[in-house]
C-alpha cells in the first residue's frame, strides 16, 4: 500500500483545492484508516512518498544533495509527518527517479511512544478535532462482552494493545500498572460489524476484541494501552466500567 503526500502546488492546482486541504485530508482521514488496518494480522507496512516539486522546487532539490538549506524546513517536517505516523518515508522527484538518503539522514533516531489517532471522518480538509484516546466503547451482546479502541501510531510500527482489568474499584494508576494482581490481557485487532460503509463514523472504531473470564454481575474497569514494536507504551489513563450482565 502506498500513501502519496504531495510537497508544492501541483495536485491542489489541478484541481482546484489548497494544498492544505489535501493535506489534511491524507493526514486526518484516508492514511489513519489505512494505518489501522496495515497493523492487522495480514496487513503490510505503509510507504510514503513525498516530491520535491512545486514552486521551491530548484530550491529543495539543492537541499536533498545538502547544497542548501534555504528549504530544509519543509522537507524536514515532510519526513517527521510521515515518521510520526509510522510510515517508510522516501522523498524523490516527479519522475521518481531521484535517489538519495536524506529520510535516513534526517529522521528520528529512536522511536517516541506511540501517540493516538482518529478513523473518524472529518470535515473535508480539516483536521479531527482530537485523538480517541484509549478505550472508546464497551460493546455487550447477550452474554458477552466486547471492548472497541480506535488506532494509535509510531514510527516503531506495528501497533500492539493491551487491555488491562481491574476488578471492584476504578485504577490506581500510581500504583496499579505494577501490581500483579491486575490483569494485562493482549488484544486482537478484530474488526467490529458495523466498522464499514457509508454513514456516520461518529461512534464507530476499527477494532474490537472480545473480553473472557468475567464473572456475571461483577463489577469490573477496562484500559487499553497501545504498545509499539520498541516496546514503549502509551500511558493514557482513561478507563470504563462495566457491570457483567
């Protein structure tokens, strides 16, 4: 799968749109809905491509063969978009025939925690309005419980996540985290019924697992931490309780 972040005014000339407005749109809607599902058991590791091109073309063609640094800002925060989210970045010409090591020389050097993002659809051409964060929806069907969390992101990718169970009372969370007693449950990345297709995105996740070994009008407080490949953790703090039907 291929993600193509256009740098300069080509595309949004054609057609008619600000260049923001594209940006936004890749950013805060199609590439979070593609990252969710790239984490998936037969899912691939997302590229991303950016152009030298534009109106600052001549400009950060020089600064991709370090001749200047006149541009280097946006091509900077072009690899550190693309890093952020987790994607092999490349950065080339319109032909894509340029080579060079400027990603490699330019990105982070060590991962940073995983950060969470939004599959909700925005507006066209704005950005979401916040991350979901954390558990978003406790799903019971009968008999059984399911928990349902949105996608998070890092350059260490694939994303992992964890669902954690304290029984009775709400987390100690300066406490809690250590404590052996709490169950540290890894989640799958199974996809809830109603994820796809057309409507209102407003209450709907791309991921949902179902929740075993609890026992029936207990009281119980779910968690889910995201986990990247480095093995950092997210440190969010926003639970749900749930009675057991």
């Amino acid at each position: 799968m291929l993600y193509l972040k256009v740098i300069g005014w080509i595309a949004a000339r054609r057609s008619g749109l600000t260049k923001l407005h594209l940006f936004n749109d890749n950013k805060y809607n199609y590439v979070q809905k593609l990252l969710a599902e790239s984490d998936r058991t037969d899912g691939s590791r997302v590229l991303s491509l950016g152009y030298a091109e534009g109106p600052n073309g001549d400009l950060m063609k020089k600064a991709l063969n370090g001749e200047q640094n006149e541009a280097s800002k946006m091509l900077l925060a072009d690899v550190q978009e693309a890093n952020d989210l987790g994607m092999v970045h490349y950065i080339s010409n319109a032909q894509v025939a340029a080579i060079d090591t400027y990603v490699i020389d330019h990105r982070d050097a060590t991962a940073k925690p995983p950060i969470w993002g939004n599959t909700m659809t925005p507006p066209f051409g704005k950005p979401y309005s916040e991350a979901r964060v954390g558990i978003q929806n406790i799903d019971i069907r009968g008999k059984n419980v399911f928990v349902q969390w949105d996608v998070a992101h890092s350059q260490a990718r694939p994303i992992s996540y964890m669902l954690y169970v304290k029984e009775g009372q709400d987390f100690d969370f300066k406490q809690d985290m250590k404590n052996p007693e709490i169950q540290a449950v890894p989640l799958h990345l199974g996809i809830p019924l109603d994820y796809a297709g057309r409507g209102d995105r407003t209450k709907r996740y791309p991921y949902e697992d179902k929740v075993e070994g609890l026992t029936s009008g207990k009281t119980y407080y779910f968690l889910i931490r995201a986990r990247n490949a480095a093995d950092q953790f997210d440190n969010n703090e926003k639970s749900m309780k749930i009675i057991v039907p």
